[in-house]
C-alpha cells in the first residue's frame, strides 16, 4: 500500500473510532507545478494523477471514498448520506458532516483554513473549508449547527484548523479589518502592523479558534504555514507573488472506522 504521509492533531489524535489527517503536497504522483500529492479536482493537473492522490489519500485514512466540494467560499453544510463523484457533480458548498462510517470527509485549501471537527461519543464528524469569507459569514457555526442535527453536543465537540496561512505570512490591505471590527470589536486583535505602510497583517488561525471558542467549541491550530513551508504545502498567495498561474490543493480530511 502506498501511504501518503500527514499531519495531525493532538486534539483529534487517540479519539476512538475517528481517523484523520492533513496532507500536503507529498507522497503523490503529480509533476510541475502539482509535485506532487496534488487533490483537487479543479485544477489544471492529469485528472488520472489526482485520482491517484486521493486514492493514496484514501488508503492512508482506510476509507471508502474519499468526498470534497465545489468550494464557493459560503456558509452552507451539508449532511452526506453516501458518496457521490468527484467531478462537476461535487455539491457546491464549503461545509459537510456525517454520521456513517468509511465517508472520508474532506476539505481542500492552498492557505485558507481546513477545519476538522468530532464528536467521538456521537459518532459524528465534520469538515470544513474557512477563508476569510467563509469564516467571518459563518461557515464554522453553520457545521456545528448540522453535526448537532445528528446528534453532536458542541460542548464534546472536538475542532482542529489544519495548515493554513500564519499572520506573519498574509498581509493585508488598509480596508480589511472594517468587516470583522463590524461583526465583533474584540477582533482588532487579529490584526497588526504589515511591513508596507497602511497595510495590516491578519491572524485567519487565530480568529478561527478564537470564533470556535466563542461557540463552546473546543479548538486548536496545527501551527503549519503553508506559505512559509513551500516543501511540504501548496499555496495560493505564494503562486500569485510568484506571478500567478494555477496550483495545486492540500487536503485535509476526517473518517468514522466504526
């Protein structure tokens, strides 16, 4: 078996009956730009050697399928029943959970916020794709609301935001904290001097754990940048300081074994 090597929680590790893991860009068959466990289907890559990636990703997690979503950078969660295909007919949302086992759930991302959440006792679990958008709109407690439809408590709620781009790495303009200060004051703090005059650096991790908190939701951050470690992670912003042109998607992703 070809394994595809990932990250984990400490948050999430040892739960019984839940696998799960945030994969990079290693251990796939993917060439150029996409070297080389490149898992999104919407890119410009050889359908076949995404196929392959997802596949070794599934192996790894020894699930059944492996699901991800058109992702629209919206709110709405989905509660997945069975499997469906991995092309145009991906539901077009940002959020999913289940309650069946050998349904891997994941998100993909190349900076944004891939959060995995579970309720160990329920035999529930979640995924959860949270950009900036995503995540001030309210995708976080959209997927909480849904895993509790199928029975989760979020006070047993376990949440973990996978690699994602760090605030020493994502600086933005002077117009970007209006929208937060808007939703919560306390959000200043996400924010803090950028190296060019008028520009700001954004905490996305920290204002993810920190809106999770706010819901009862336990919380944690792996601590990956996936700008910072070029080696292990793709990302959007380091391919459009770059010059632009396509890139490749990390996959982060949870299954219930039982």
């Amino acid at each position: 078996m070809t394994a595809a090597p990932a990250a984990r929680s400490a948050l999430l590790s040892g739960l019984a009956g839940i696998r799960h893991g945030y994969f990079g860009r290693k251990g796939g068959v993917s060439a150029g730009i996409y070297d080389s466990l490149n898992c999104g289907p919407g890119s410009s890559d050889a359908p076949e050697a995404v196929r392959e990636n997802r596949a070794r990703v599934s192996r790894t997690l020894g699930a059944e399928h492996l699901l991800s979503l058109y992702q629209v950078h919206g709110v709405e969660a989905i509660t997945v029943r069975e499997a469906w295909e991995n092309g145009a007919s991906r539901p077009r949302c940002d959020a999913m959970v289940t309650d069946r086992p050998g349904l891997a759930l994941g998100t993909l991302a190349a900076d944004c916020g891939p959060v995995l959440f579970a309720d160990a006792d329920a035999g529930v679990i979640g995924a959860a794709h949270a950009g900036w958008k995503g995540a001030l709109a309210g995708v976080l407690e959209s997927t909480v609301t849904a895993m509790e439809s199928l029975g989760a408590r979020r006070e047993r709620i376990r949440a973990a935001l996978g690699p994602t781009i760090a605030p020493e790495s994502y600086e933005v303009g002077p117009e970007f904290p209006a929208p937060f200060l808007a939703e919560h004051g306390s959000n200043e703090r996400f924010f803090s001097a950028g190296a060019r005059p008028g520009k700001h650096r954004f905490d996305l991790p920290g204002y993810i754990v920190a809106r999770l908190a706010r819901i009862g939701v336990a919380a944690e951050w792996t601590g990956h940048d996936t700008l910072a470690l070029e080696a292990d992670y793709f990302s959007y912003r380091r391919t459009t300081l770059a010059g632009g042109g396509d890139y490749g998607r990390n996959v982060s992703a949870i299954v219930l074994d039982r």
